[in-house]
C-alpha cells in the first residue's frame, strides 16, 4: 500500500492536502509537472471514497478515505 500526498488548487477547498492511497506491487511515479503550469496533472484509475467516522476528538466527525488502483498522466489540452 502506497500514499499519495496531493495538493488541492482550488482556494476555497476545506483540506488543501490529501492523501490518496494506492494499492500496489511498486511504488507508483507521479507524472512530472509541466514548467508552465504550478501543479501536475494527472488522473486516477478506479478512485474510490470511503466514509470513515473519526474518534480522535472529543465529538467524533465524518472524514473520508481515499483509494485508488493507479494514477495515470493526462494528455495536454489541444
């Protein structure tokens, strides 16, 4: 199992990192970024969410787990 930390562009996002794990055999390699853009990009192969209730405070609260079987480059837009 493999973490993937990833960073979220958008301003107005709650959590601007994120965790994205990964099962498999090798460790997976991120496309390299583009020396015009700031961020990378890349899809993910059959990204799944999975509600999870935290307990660590004194009120637990919903996070989410997220999982994935790979990453792949995406093309340039035309």
């Amino acid at each position: 199992m493999w973490a993937v930390r990833v960073m979220d562009a958008d301003p107005t996002a709650r959590t601007a990192e994120l965790k994205v794990k990964i099962a498999a055999e090798v460790a997976p390699v991120p496309p390299t970024r583009s020396r015009v853009r700031r961020f990378g990009r890349w899809s993910w192969t059959r990204l799944q969410i999975h509600p999870v209730v935290g307990l660590q405070r004194s009120r637990p609260r919903v996070m989410f787990a997220l999982r994935a079987s790979g990453m792949r480059r995406v093309a340039a837009a035309g």
